[in-house]
C-alpha cells in the first residue's frame, strides 16, 4: 500500500537512510528518529501510518518506547515492526504482546520487509474499515423528507459534505443534530476517517480543556479530541458549555491550525473538520458576553437549523414505522401494526422532546404492547405521563422554557421584587430578610434593575 508515511527509529544512520530510499521508492513518505525521544517526537508530529522500531538504542530501548505509547493510548491501529540485530526469542514475544505487530531481524531482507510492512499496513486499513463499518452501523437511520423543511435540511447536507468547512448546527433538544453531523461527515472527503465525538454536557468543564487537546505529564502523553480525529471530523455537542479559558484555546488552535497539549511544548498539526451543535441561543449567549464572538464566528461559517418535529408533522408517519420496525428488530418482537387513529393522536402532538421522545414513546407502545395492533387507547397511557408533565409544566413560570443561566436571573429579579415589597423598599431590611451583605444585594439590585422606590410606590 504506497502513499503511507512510516516512522524509522533506529540509533544506526546508515539504516535510518537506506530504509529510507527504499521506502520512498515504493511511494511511501517517511520520517526518522535516532533515540526513544525523538521517536516520541514525530510519532505526535506525523501520526505515522506504521512505524519500524529498533530494539537497542543508547539511553532507552524500543520496547520502552513501545510500552510507553500502548499505556497513554495513542497507537490506535497503527502497527509497530520491531527490528533487532540481537533479538532473542524472548525479545520478540515481550514485543508481541506488548502490541507489536510483526518482529524482524537484522540483516533485514527487503523481500521480507516490504512483505511485512504491506501486511501491516492491509491489516491496520481492515481493522479501521471494521471500526467504521460497526460506528455506522450503529448510527445508520435514513433522513426522513417528506416535509419542506426537512428537504432543505437535506439539500444543505448534500451542498455542505463535500467542503471542508466548518458548520454550527442549532436546534431544539431531541431534533437529530447528531444524524445532521454524521449524515455532513459520511458525504465529506473525510468519510474513511473518524468521527469524535465530544459531549460537553457529560464532561466536568475542568476536564474540558484535557479531553480537546490532551496532556502531557512525566512523559506519559494522553491523546484528546482533536488528535483523535486527525483527519476525520469532530463532533462538540453543547458547544456553548466551554468555560471562557477553553474556548481562548478553541480560538487559538482555529486560528493557527495548530495546538499544544496540556503541559506540553511541541505544537501539534490541527488536521480536522469541526462540527459543534447546540440547542441554545447562541446569538444571545455572545451577547450576554459567556460566549467569544471571534469563536462564534470562526465557528459559524455555515450555519444549519434543525426543525422541531413540530415543523415536520409530515415526516412522522414514516417516522413512526421506521421506529417501529426497528425496535421490534432490535428487541426480536413482532412489528405490530398501528391503527388510524392512533397515527392521528401521534400526529397531532406536540411532541417537545422532539424525535428523541417519538422514539421513546414508540419503544415503550411495542414493548408493552401485547397484542398485533397499536390502538389509540396505546397511545393514550403511552404519552399519558408525558401529557402529565406538559400539564405541569403549563403551571410553571415562563422561565422554566429558557437556559439555566435565564432562569437564574428571572427567579432572582422575582424572588427580590417579592421581598421587597414586602419590606416597603427597605433595602436594609431587604438585606436582613434574605440573608445577604449591604453592599452585595445594592450592586445585585442595580444588576436585576430593581430599585427600591419602585417598591416603596406599589
């Protein structure tokens, strides 16, 4: 397999050289390394489709290297060839089940080599074809288009897949934005390679900054993120979660095309398609100052709305046996039939949680449902606890519908308006009453845009 780049670590020149001419004489690229150091060094710079290492080498020898990069993770699929002019049985077992692919002696046979090399090669592109295979496999639903809206939203994803650029993905939670990003990448350039994905809203926010570019501590080097997906895609769910020194990062790396991980000193090459999604305002969130502007619009260079499944009523008949086909198969239960009339009633909802809650609720008709036909009385209970919270939810403060970060300030601006007044405006008593210092609760009243004279009036 030509146009591979191959690592040659080995303390001895003249091979480095000769493996060298005869590699790129076969169409590889190739980069070298004399000591376990550098070796380390262009791993993280080239991320090399196969490396050849030498066993002895001054210093530190190449099952310690070997052993290094297997414990921090960030050989992936790409096999390791150790080559020695003193190996020992011993030696190459403890290679192997390390994780070395092959081992070769010295003098190398170029028959031999280049053999090894190709097998290696072939057996690293099977094992990531697999992976891919499995990933879309697991993520392979059809886009539904029988709507307007969800045709444009088609006719955005075939224009967008084949660029490069990066794309903000907006729309309420539950609508597919993880299907829009996935479906952009496998019509992209980059379709063979991975798809990372980055959940910022199951990650602590200190740990952010870690899993996107990774670290560096005692010589151990954990890949993030964007390593990761070295010539992929990669996905940041709830983009706006970033905390503001993360996001100074994002910019940065953007920017230049380059990062450095945590705690290290080396820049490493950014080579990846960024998609980030969220279902907040992300206009406000600029405005409100949580979110950078200069990384909103390095980020939002193609921008995409997802409907609400409210927006495409059309869609969910045949949302609604797609559904139902595939839980019955998953779950290896009969597709049962739906009635009319139970079609209508999943129709006319609202459906808030979008086609999150459609697929919730269609698991739950075909799990408990016992006979061969979904009926509208199904229907009925199967939404009944969902109809219930929207009741409730009816009853709530209009606050409850915005971003925690809203909600906080409403309740506040509410919670002191009350006490207030019951106080006649005394902001001293205010302050007494509900536990807060003098001077905070001024500069907090002056925030909310509440004064005491307004109380003092009603």
């Amino acid at each position: 397999m030509s146009n591979s780049h191959i690592l040659v670590v080995d303390d001895e020149p003249d091979i480095r050289n000769i493996l060298q001419d005869i590699l790129q004489d076969e169409g590889h690229t190739v980069a070298q390394a004399e000591n376990a150091d550098q070796a380390r060094m262009q791993f993280s710079k080239h991320h090399p489709d196969l490396v050849l290492l030498d066993i002895w080498m001054p210093q530190e020898d190449g099952i310690s290297v070997l052993k290094s990069w297997v414990e921090s993770d960030v050989l992936g699929d790409t096999p390791v060839i150790m080559i020695s002019g003193h190996g020992t049985v011993e030696n190459a077992v403890e290679a192997v089940k390390l994780g070395a692919y092959d081992f070769l002696e010295k003098p190398l046979s170029t028959g031999k080599l280049m053999l090894c090399i190709e097998r290696g090669l072939e057996n690293a592109s099977l094992r990531e074809e697999n992976k891919r295979l499995k990933s879309r496999l697991q993520y392979d639903s059809p886009m539904i288009s029988n709507s307007d809206s969800t045709r444009e939203l088609l006719r955005h994803i075939q224009l967008l897949g084949p660029t490069d650029s990066w794309v903000f993905i907006t729309g309420e939670s539950g609508t597919g934005k993880h299907l829009v990003a996935r479906k952009i990448h496998e019509n992209s350039p980059r379709a063979e390679n991975e798809f990372v994905e980055l959940n910022l809203a199951s990650i602590p926010s200190e740990s952010v900054s870690q899993q996107l570019f990774g670290s560096e501590s005692d010589g151990k080097i954990v890949r993030g993120s964007f390593e990761q997906a070295w010539g992929g895609t990669l996905y940041i769910n709830e983009v706006l979660g970033l905390n503001s020194d993360t996001q100074n990062k994002l910019l940065s790396a953007l920017q230049e095309r380059r990062f450095l991980r945590l705690g290290g000193t080396d820049s490493i090459e950014l080579d990846v398609r960024v998609i980030v999604t969220t279902s907040g305002n992300p206009q406000e969130a600029v405005s409100e100052g949580t979110f950078n502007q200069d990384l909103y619009y390095r980020l939002n260079v193609i921008p995409i709305q997802v409907p609400s499944l409210r927006q495409r009523r059309k869609d969910l008949p045949e949302l609604v046996d797609l559904f139902i086909e595939d839980i019955a198969s998953r779950n290896q239960l009969a597709v049962p039939q739906i009635a009319d009339d139970a079609l209508k009633t999943l129709r006319n909802y609202d459906w808030p949680g979008n086609v999150r809650q459609l697929q919730n609720v269609i698991q739950r008709l075909i799990i408990l449902n016992s006979g061969n036909t979904i009926e509208n009385n199904d229907v009925a209970d199967a939404l009944g606890n969902d109809m219930k919270m929207k009741a409730r939810a009816e009853k709530l403060p209009d606050y409850f519908e915005g971003d925690m970060r809203e909600a906080k300030e409403q309740f506040e601006k509410a919670y002191l308006n009350h006490h207030l007044n019951l106080v006649d405006g005394n902001v001293s008593a205010l302050a007494k009453k509900v536990g807060f210092e003098r001077t905070h609760l001024y500069r907090k009243l002056k925030s909310l845009d509440i004064t005491a004279r307004d109380a003092k009036s009603n």
